[in-house]
C-alpha cells in the first residue's frame, strides 16, 4: 500500500516536473512557431539568478520564485530583440539560430562562473510514507507547476491580453490594422515563455544542481514534449507530460534511470508516427 | 534563382583536383602532428557532406546524423575486434547503416510525418542509442569478444589494414591519404548523384514536395532513398573516425556531435557540396586553435558564428562569395559574362 502510494507521488512528480520545465517552451513554440533550443539555457540562466542571489542573502524562496524567473524573461526579452525578431516565419531557422545561442550561452556563462557545479540546499524536509519517504519539497514543485498552469490557462483564456496575444499568434495583419503592435505582442509572449524557464530552472535548481550545460538534459525532453503535444498549449502539452512521464518513471522504477529515459524517447518515437499531429491535432482541436 | 547542386564541371573538376593534389602533397610537407590533425577534419568533411546529402540535397531534417555516425563507429569497433582484420568491418559499417536508416526511414516516411517530426524522431533515435551505449558498462553487454563498456567506451580498437592481409596496419601517413581519397571518393558520389535523373528528382521533392507527388514520383521513396545514402555515408565517416581514435565512446551519439554537423554546412554553405567542406575544416580548425591557450571559450565561437550567419548570411560563405563574385564580373567584366548556373 505504501509502496503504491510512494509510486503514485513519484509518478506525478515526475509529470509536474516535465511539465514545468516544457510550459516556457510550449507557449514559445505553440503561440509563436518559434523553436528555441537554448529553452535549457533560459533555465540555467534562471538558476543562476536564483543560486547567486541566494548567495549574496537573498530569501532562497524569493530567489527561486521571483528573481529566477525575471533574470529569464529580461535576458529573453533581450534575444527576442536581438535575435528572433529576424527569423519569424522560419521554423528551421529559429532553430538553428537558438542552436547557436545555446552554445553562445552555455560559453559565456562557463566563461564567467566557470565550470563548477553551484547548488543550493534543498528546502525542507522528507515526507515518510511507511518505510519510504520522499522530498517534500517534490509536492512544491507539484503545487507551483499546478499554479503555473492554472495561471496560463487563465491569463490565455479570460483576459484580454490573452485573447490578444492568441490573435496576434493567427493573424498579426489584423492585430496591425486594430491599432494594436504585434512586434510588442511578440516580444512579450517571447518574454514570459522565457520567464517561464527560468522558473523552472530556478525551482529544479535545488535537486539538479547548477552548471552552465544544464540545460542540455532538459531541452531535448522539453523539446520532444511539446512537439508531441502539438499546438494546445495547456491541454496537449499536460497529456503529452502525463504520458511520458508515467512511462519513462514506470520503466525507472523497474530497470535504471537511464534506461527510464531511453524509453521515454522510444515512446516518442511511437506517439509522433501515430499521431502525426500532435495530440492537439487530433483531440484538442483549438483549444488552449 | 540560381540553380544548386547542378554538376558544375570546371568546379568539381578543380575540387577534386584540390583534394587528391592535398593527399599527394601534404604528407611531404607537413608534419605528423598537423596530418594527424586534418585526418580527422577531413573525416569530419565526410561526416557534413552525409548530412549535406541528406539535409541539403534531400531536404530530409536530420538531426540524429550522429545516430549514424556513431552506430557505424560501434558497428566497426565490434567487428573488428572480433574478425582481427578490417576490410569487412568497414563494410558493415556502411550496410548496417544502411539497413538501420531503411528501417528508421521507412517507419518515418511511410508514415508520412512532416519535415519537423522527422527531426525529432531521428533527434530521439540518437538520443536513445546515447542512453544505451552509456548503460551498457556491465560486462554481460558485449558482442561476440568485443565488451561495450558503457560510459568507459571501447579502447584500443584496431585500425584499417591494407585488405585481406591482417598484418599490414596503415600508417598514420597513410590513413591520412586513404581518409583523404575517400573524402574525394564521396564528394564525387555526391556530385554524381545530385546531376543523375533521380538526384534531380531528390532536388524536385526538397523544393516542393507537392508538385513532385502530383507529376507522379512517389515522394516518400525519394526521401527514403536519399535518406539511407546519407546515412550510410555517415556510418562510413564513423568508421573512419574510429580508424582515426582508436577509441569510441557514447559521445560520438551526443546533441552536440549533431549540432556541429550542422554549424560546418550553415557555415560553408548547405546548398553546396564543397561548403560543408570547407565548413568542416574551418571550423575545426578555429576550435582547436581555440582551445589551445586561449581565453575564449569555443562554444561561444561557435555558437556566436551559428547565430550570425543564420541571421545575416543563410545561405553560408560559399554561394555568397560565388554570387557576390558573379555579379561583380557581370558589373566590371568584359563585356557579356556567361549565365553559370
């Protein structure tokens, strides 16, 4: 029973965490078309904020949940300007060139910390289940990911920047001739997917660890999730976590966490020829 | 819109001579340390000239080139650990991933999956094959005499012997003429199969797959087609690297070994053969410049070179400079200079 129990929370650890780190990706690719690679680094520069202003005294709460997330979106706010504003319409392009700054990031900051790994302590304590136990602070990353979500959902939903972002994603044209200027729109949505991983960057900085090339274990699994979710935002990228990460925490828990990994790949492989639109494409037609 | 791919003569022709004159010539000049050095830039050539197949001329996104390039280094490794002589090897090597990719492609364009999702499904395969090579370092994973070793990788693998006779091992001197003849040997193959009929078939399929299907090639073979030519040639580079290294590990499946491919045909040029050449052994050439004393950190090189010419100069060094020169000639030149294309 508690054996039961512990594997049901590890499962939905494991979707949550997949989760929020594919949310800043997803908004980024779904709303934008715009394939950002260097997703990882936007995540690793978030841990960063997090790991040296925790250094320098900063609440560890506050560094995780505030200033991750804004050191993200400012530094993404910056590569929309710089960098992306260019390749709109060109999907391979955006790839390639976040491709570059990828390894651009991942140099420059090795260059400035240095290739050491920083860490912060993990916050609180472990929750006993019987003979198990498991880190409390995973039911945080539960509960942020919960809120995150909820939050999107509504912001996208019910307000009318959300509405207005979503139409610019359709029909910039329109947006234009309405008054409103989908350049701004653009940098802004490009701001917040950023926000969004450098808040997760900041959250898994405790359990990860932070070195420049972080970012790499995530962006692949990021990468393959939201593709697989397809254009819903919410709905396709939430299932496409929830199976991969049932799947790849399943097969973990009866080989290693390599294979556990591998597999979630294979799954991949398996969903796309399957559904070659995504899971958007076939269940959540138009939905966020 | 000028057309790529098409056999130039005068240029191939002036490649090729470039090539085998660098074969001939160099082991003369330079000394070991600098042929040792271009032996690998130049299987590395070979490597962005699978992907220019692929990619470039089959317009077929491959982000797992690695996958290949690194299953034909393991599949050389084990068989000639095991066989002691390495003219079957290499060619197993070359079929094996050959057979792979037909299996691969087939799930993938059969299925008719969108340019993008072939991306991550070959993104995925080299991913999965990372995984695994790095998982197998416990001794029950071998193949006939030939342990896996995990993360450790393989050590001491036997290089290339002259065919059929197992006591005559190249020379580095002469694996660097051998890597440099079958750097010619596919640049040419290239060249000959983007100017036959089926490569302009390929050409027709990358540039608009609709209209292709519609005058009545099945477009799904094509891509399938060019896709196992690329892929075998990448199997083909693998084993040439391992000849190189003498050593393989798991990284040879890693993100960054595909991205590198990548940045070399950005660089030089992805709608021509010689770019990624030139791609290859520039690029190469600067990160181990880089890395020797320096305060710049490569990837920052790197990636700062990815980001501005995909921004500024998408079409790479090589057809800018060729454009860029043609027009000059038509502006300044004699009279009427002739259409090349």
């Amino acid at each position: 029973m508690d054996l039961v129990l512990i594997l049901t929370l590890q499962g939905v650890v494991a979707i949550a965490t997949i989760l929020l780190f594919s949310i800043g990706l997803a908004i980024i690719f779904g709303m934008m078309r715009v394939i950002n690679l260097a997703h990882g680094e936007f995540m690793m520069i978030g841990a960063y904020g997090a790991v040296k202003s925790h250094e320098a005294g900063l609440n560890l709460w506050v560094a995780m949940l505030v200033v991750a997330p804004l050191v993200a979106a400012l530094f993404g706010l910056v590569v929309e300007r710089v960098l992306i504003r260019h390749l709109y319409g060109r999907l391979i392009d955006t790839l390639l060139a976040t491709w570059g700054l990828s390894l651009f990031t991942v140099g420059v900051v090795t260059m400035i910390f240095g290739n050491t790994t920083s860490g912060v302590p993990t916050p609180l304590g472990t929750l006993r289940i019987g003979d198990y136990g498991l880190g409390q602070y995973n039911l945080v990353i539960v509960g942020v990911t919960l809120l995150v979500l909820a939050l999107v959902a509504l912001v996208l939903k019910r307000t009318s920047a959300g509405v207005l972002a979503r139409a610019t994603m359709q029909n910039p044209e329109m947006i234009a001739a309405l008054g409103y200027n989908p350049r701004r729109i653009y940098a802004a949505t490009f701001a917040i997917g950023s926000g969004l991983a450098g808040l997760a960057g900041g959250l898994l900085a405790p359990l990860t660890g932070v070195i420049p090339a972080m970012g790499v274990a995530f962006v692949a699994k990021a990468f393959i999730t939201v593709i697989s979710g397809g254009a819903a935002v919410i709905l396709g990228t939430g299932t496409a976590a929830a199976i991969y990460g049932v799947i790849s925490q399943s097969v973990t828990y009866v080989s290693t966490s390599v294979i556990g990994e591998a597999s979630l790949f294979l799954a991949a492989i398996i969903l796309l020829r399957l559904l070659p639109n995504g899971f958007a494409g076939r269940f959540f037609k138009g939905g966020v | 819109m000028p057309q790529t791919f098409a056999p130039r003569h005068a240029g191939t022709l002036a490649t090729s001579v470039l090539i085998l004159g660098a074969a001939v010539v160099l082991p003369q000049t330079l000394g070991l340390f600098t042929l040792l050095q271009l032996t690998v830039y130049a299987v590395m050539a070979i490597l962005a000239l699978s992907l220019s197949i692929t990619w470039g001329l089959g317009g077929v996104l491959c982000f797992g080139q690695a996958a290949f390039f690194g299953l034909g280094g393991y599949t050389y490794a084990v068989a000639v650990t095991n066989f002691g002589e390495s003219t079957l090897p290499i060619l197993l090597a070359v079929l094996v991933q050959a057979l792979v990719a037909l299996c691969l492609g087939w799930f993938m364009f059969m299925g008719r999956l969108s340019d993008l999702y072939v991306g991550v499904v070959t993104l995925c395969t080299s991913l999965i094959l990372f995984n695994f090579a790095n998982s197998t370092s416990d001794p029950w994973y071998r193949i006939g005499s030939a342990a896996l070793n995990g993360f450790n990788g393989m050590p001491a693998i036997r290089g290339i012997n002259i065919p059929f006779l197992p006591g005559a091992l190249l020379s580095p001197v002469q694996s660097f003429v051998l890597t440099m003849l079958a750097l010619l040997a596919v640049y040419l193959l290239c060249k000959t199969i983007a100017g036959s009929s089926w490569g302009r078939v390929v050409a027709a399929t990358r540039q608009n797959p609709l209209r292709a299907e519609l005058m009545g090639y099945d477009t799904a073979r094509v891509k399938l087609g060019i896709f196992v030519i690329g892929s075998a040639v990448a199997g083909f580079a693998g084993c040439l690297f391992v000849n190189w290294n003498g050593f393989v590990s798991p990284d040879v499946f890693g993100l960054s070994m595909s991205a590198q491919i990548m940045i070399w045909m950005i660089v030089g040029g992805r709608e021509t053969f010689v770019g990624p050449i030139v791609g290859a052994f520039a690029l190469q050439a600067l990160v181990s410049r880089l890395g020797v004393g320096s305060e710049i950190n490569a990837n920052v090189v790197l990636g700062g070179l990815l980001m501005i010419f995909v921004v500024l100069v998408p079409r790479g060094i090589l057809p800018t400079v060729r454009d860029g020169l043609l027009s000059l000639g038509r502006k300044w030149g004699p009279g009427k200079t002739r259409e090349v294309n």
